[in-house]
C-alpha cells in the first residue's frame, strides 16, 4: 500500500474518531469557577492540591503524594517520612525542619524551596530540578541526588556533609552527587 494512501486512510480515521467525541461547549472546556481547566483536572485526578496552604507539623507519613502540588506551601516540621512524593511540585515551599527521610521525591520540581534543618536521610532524589533552593543543615546521609539539577554552589555544600549508601537505589551519596 503506497504511503500517501496510508495518510489519507489516517486522516480520514483521525476525523471519524473527532466527530465521534461529544460535543463541548467552551464553558465546559476550561472549567474557571475552580480555577483549573479539565485537561489539570485529569492530569491530578484524586489528588489533593496543597498549593499556598499552611501545612505546618501535618503528618503525611508514608502517603501516596504522586504528582502532588505543594508549590508555596508551607510545611515546617511536616513529616513526609517514607512517601512516594514523586512528579511533586515542592516549587518555593518552605520545608525547614520536616522530615523526608525515606521518601521517594524522584523526578520532583523543587526549585527555590526551603529545606533548611530537614531530614533527607535515605531519600531518593534522583533527577530533581532544585535550583536556587536551600539546604543548609540538611541531614542527607543515604540520599541518592543522581540527575539532580542543583546550583553549584549547594553541590559542593552538600559534598561536605555526603556520606552513606541509599537503601533503595544502592547508591552512594557522594556519587550521585557527583563530589
């Protein structure tokens, strides 16, 4: 069968799936009374969204946080200790002195966030995009950064203090931090 035949019988499936689809009216496209459009909607379904809350000292021991939004949040000494915060969006969260040991924060967006004083033994934070954040005082014994987008200026303060093995992942500290 030529090529261009085969695009053409695409197309023409492309248009009798489409005009199979309901009819939506513009309204119901982008639902503004709660502020966020059906495509987000599914994207989060079953999610909360802690976005600009106030969380400080909550418990969220071992949840699944999956795709969760704490952008803004604050959440001082909140224990996160053992969740899947993974696809999370911490982006300028205040975080100073909670606990993530044990969690799994892969692949979270974590920029400009405050991890002053908190505990990030064990934790797996492999291909997290952390610039501009803080982690003076961080307890990161056992934590796996691999991929991380960190400044580089935390790098080599966190190379300081790099020591142990990820209990998850079987990597050293210092190496996915690279020092």
């Amino acid at each position: 069968m030529p090529i261009s035949l085969l695009r053409r019988l695409g197309l023409v499936a492309l248009l009798v799936w489409m005009l199979c689809l309901p009819i939506t009216s513009p309204a119901q496209a982008l639902d503004t009374r709660s502020g966020v459009g059906l495509q987000d909607q599914a994207l989060f379904q079953e999610r909360m969204d802690y976005t600009l809350t106030n969380q400080n000292g909550k418990d969220f021991h071992g949840q699944d946080l999956t795709n969760t939004s704490f952008a803004g949040a604050i959440a001082k000494a909140a224990d996160f200790s053992g969740s899947n915060l993974s696809g999370a969006i911490l982006t300028q969260g205040i975080f100073t002195h909670a606990n993530f040991s044990g969690a799994d924060l892969s692949d979270a967006l974590m920029d400009r966030v405050d991890f002053v004083d908190t505990d990030l033994r064990g934790t797996v934070l492999k291909g997290v995009i952390a610039s501009g954040s803080s982690f003076a005082g961080a307890q990161i014994q056992g934590a796996d950064f691999s991929d991380a987008l960190l400044d580089r200026d935390d790098q080599r303060r966190l190379c300081r203090e790099a020591d142990g093995l990820n209990q998850t992942t079987g990597i050293a500290t210092r190496d996915s931090l690279e020092c």
